[in-house]
C-alpha cells in the first residue's frame, strides 16, 4: 500500500518534500562552515521545498489549466514563505538584539532592507490568491454559505492583520528602533509574527477542505 501511495502525485510531493528538506538542511550545515556553495545549495533546495504543497493539495485537482494552477499554488508558498519566513527572522533577531550594543541602529537596517520584500511577496500573494480561487471556486457566491468560504474569509482577517502590522513597521519600526533600541519594536514585530503563523495555520486547514463546485 505504501508503494502505491507513493506512486500517486500526493505522493511524489511528499517524497520531493522530504529529499529538498533534508538537501537544504545539508546546504545550511554546509554554509555554517563557510563554503558559500552551500547556501546554493540550501536556496535551489527551499525553492523546491516550495512545490510541494501544489502537489499534495488542490492545485493538482483542475482537469484543465493544470499548469497554471500549480503556478499559482507555487508563487503562493514562495510569497508567502519570503513574507512569513523573513519576518520570523527579523523577530528573532529584535529579541536578541534588545541586551545589543547598536542593536536598534542593525535592527532598523533589517526592517528597512525587508520593506521592499514584503512588498514583492504580498504583491505574488495577491495575484496568486486570487488566480487560486477562481482555480478552486466555480461560483464566488458559496463562499458566503459553505465552510470552506468561512475558513477563506478568516484567512482573509488574519492577513489584513499582517499587512496592518506591516504598514505601521514600514513607517515607523526602523526610525522607532534606532530612538528606543531594538526593544521597543520586539513586541509588535513578535505580535505580527504570531498572526502570520496563525494565517498559516488556517491556510493548512483550508488546503484539507473541499471548495465548493470546485472546478
């Protein structure tokens, strides 16, 4: 039975999930002994990494325009990981930065440096989100009346909140952090943390249930 489900698409994803986890994991423990050939490694890696998902949800359902909808599913993980995953980082980094000296002078250059990445990735967000919905949904309308469409609306909450989080730190963090040290901003970026992590909890969730009419 294993052999079998391994030789379905979901799993082909999972095997191309674990072999570019483990490949980027060995791409990172190679960087941290300063062979930049690892960092390659670890990027051709995560970037495969990121095709995974199109190929164990509904991205891989549509009879026609498959191509398009796993583009759509893979520019969505990309955009969403560079966003999610970066802002992660930059939070970490705030945390440990507080007991620094000049920690809120480097903070405030991370922020800066990330403004135009978070820009980039809610831009592919968008347009993938809504080129995955029309993939997913045959009729706009069920989304008021079906669960699936509940779960989409309270993703829909959670990522306002982000981009809100985020556009009070592109105006305000980096000159914030540089006036009060990299503590005074650890708390909000940790809270902007926390409802992207929980937008992609929900997102989890939404990839395990049926669209309405899907098409």
């Amino acid at each position: 039975m294993a052999v079998n489900v391994l030789g379905t698409t979901w799993g082909k994803g999972l095997m191309l999930q674990a072999a570019s986890a483990l490949t980027a994991l060995s791409g990172f423990l190679i960087a941290r002994r300063g062979r930049d050939g690892g960092w390659t490694l670890a990027l051709v890696a995560t970037i495969a990494l990121t095709l995974s998902p199109a190929m164990m949800g509904h991205a891989v359902a549509p009879e026609r325009g498959l191509a398009g909808s796993v583009l759509a599913d893979w520019v969505h993980v990309l955009g969403a990981g560079g966003w999610a995953g970066t802002l992660c980082m930059i939070a970490v980094a705030a945390v440990t930065l507080r007991v620094s000296d000049g920690g809120g002078e480097t903070l405030a250059l991370l922020i800066a440096r990330f403004h135009r990445v978070a820009l980039t990735c809610a831009a592919a967000l968008l347009a993938s989100g809504i080129v995955s919905l029309l993939y997913r949904v045959e009729h706009l309308r069920d989304l008021f009346t079906s669960a699936y469409g509940a779960l989409f609306f309270l993703k829909l909450a959670l990522a306002g909140v982000v981009a809100a989080f985020g556009a009070y730190h592109s105006r305000a963090a980096a000159a914030r952090a540089r006036r009060e040290g990299a503590g005074g901003v650890a708390r909000t970026l940790l809270a902007e943390t926390t409802f992207a992590a929980l937008t992609i909890v929900v997102t989890a969730v939404l990839v395990g249930s049926e669209p309405p009419g899907a098409m």
